[in-house]
C-alpha cells in the first residue's frame, strides 16, 4: 500500500495567517500518461464527515472558498490556507488514488492561535 | 448532488457480523456515475477504505479486510450494503458510505454511523 504521510500532526494559526500543511508519499502519484497527480484533500470538521476540498492535487472542488490551494508533485504535495478563518478549524486529510487500496495520510490538526 | 444515509445497528457483538446499509438519493446505484464506497474511522483516528461496488455488481476490497467483507448493491431499493464478519472491538468506528468517481476521489459522504463492538 502507499503510505501518504502528513506534517506537522497539529498545527496553530493566527486568523488571517497562511496555513501550511504537507503530505508526503511513499512513492510518486504522478501518471506520466496524463501528467496528472492523483491527490486529493479533505476537511474534516468534529462530528461530520470528510468534504472533499481539492482532487488532482490541485482543482478545488465545487463551492470550495478560493483561499484554499493545492500544489506539488510526484512524492511532494502542499495544501495551503492563504488567510485562516475561524471556520477553517477542522483535520486536513491527504488521499492517495493513484493504486488501490485508496489510503489516506493520517490528519493533520488545524487550530487557532 | 448524491446524498447517502448510513442505517443499521450501533451495537454488534463480538465474533458476529456488522451488516449496515446506505440509501442513495439524488442518484442511482444502477448509474455507472461512481463506485459506491465504504470507508470508516476509529474514534479518534484516520481514516480506512473497505472497499466498493460498482453498478455491475462488482466489487473491490481492500486487501487488508477482503477475507471479512462483502459490499452488494440493491437496485430495487437504491442502496448498497457490508457486511463485516468475525467483528473483534477493533472494528469499533464510525462507518461512512461515499462516492468515488471512476477516478478516485469521494466526493459525497454520508454523515457516518457509530458502530460499537461488545458484548
């Protein structure tokens, strides 16, 4: 299986500061044959589910807020928040589609400074 | 967009089988739109795919589970189904059913049941 880990495991942000969090592969999730990275992100807020936030390592998904961003490639692969609200508060996960089985990193803790 | 809606009991002994179920509206699990997943998370923890089924009928399991899972679909009731045997306490987690697109991201979730193994 391909292991996805993140860093840091829990992170404290000033709102209105960028948030940076980090995901690391075991392998490269770049498809040479379609020059896609096969990432994805998700928030996950106490008592609900995962949203989707951004897939092929860096489209935002639908209705998702613009100070949201992806970016990296092969083994490397950042999410960013430009400027932290209260509502972002929430576990960032890293998904893997590049092989089944899908695997996720293991969160990543966002809180407020 | 497709909603899902997770049911089934919140307490399973141990050595017997979880079975749960989701309900799809606003899509057809007879549509070959996505793979019809189950993915669960330990309170706590992360997050593990078990696997799917597709419109077809077929299924993927992750290979870690695959000897104890079993996901069907039901057309005539638009749902799908697992069922997890021999269940010990470290099976104890919320259980979500989602989407995958063919692609493989999930991009609808429903809001997730508690299933608690003990005797």
């Amino acid at each position: 299986d391909i292991v996805m880990t993140q860093s840091p495991d829990s992170l404290a942000v000033s709102l209105g500061e960028r948030a940076t969090i980090n995901c690391k592969s075991s392998q490269s999730l770049l498809y040479s044959s379609n020059n896609k990275n096969y990432v994805a992100w998700y928030q996950q807020k106490p008592g609900q589910p995962p949203n989707l936030l951004i897939y092929w390592a860096s489209t935002r998904a639908s209705g998702v807020p613009d100070r949201f961003s992806g970016s990296g490639s092969e083994t490397d692969f950042t999410l960013t928040i430009s400027s932290l609200q209260a509502e972002d508060v929430a576990v960032y996960y890293c998904q893997q589609y590049y092989n089944t089985p899908p695997t996720f990193g293991q969160g990543t803790k966002l809180e407020i400074k | 967009q497709v909603q899902l809606q997770e049911s089934g009991p919140g307490l399973v002994k141990p050595s017997e089988t979880l079975s749960l179920t989701c309900t799809v509206s606003g899509g057809s699990v007879s549509s070959g739109d996505y793979h019809w997943s189950w993915i669960r998370q330990p309170p706590g923890k992360g997050l593990e795919w078990f696997g799917f089924v597709y419109y077809s009928g077929s299924a993927n399991y992750n290979p870690s589970l695959k000897s104890r899972v079993t996901i069907s679909l039901d057309t005539s009731k638009n749902q799908f189904s697992l069922k997890l045997s021999s269940v010990t306490a470290a099976d104890t987690a919320v259980y979500y059913c989602a989407t995958r697109v063919l692609s493989g991201w999930f991009g609808s979730w429903g809001q997730g049941t508690l299933v608690t193994v003990s005797s």
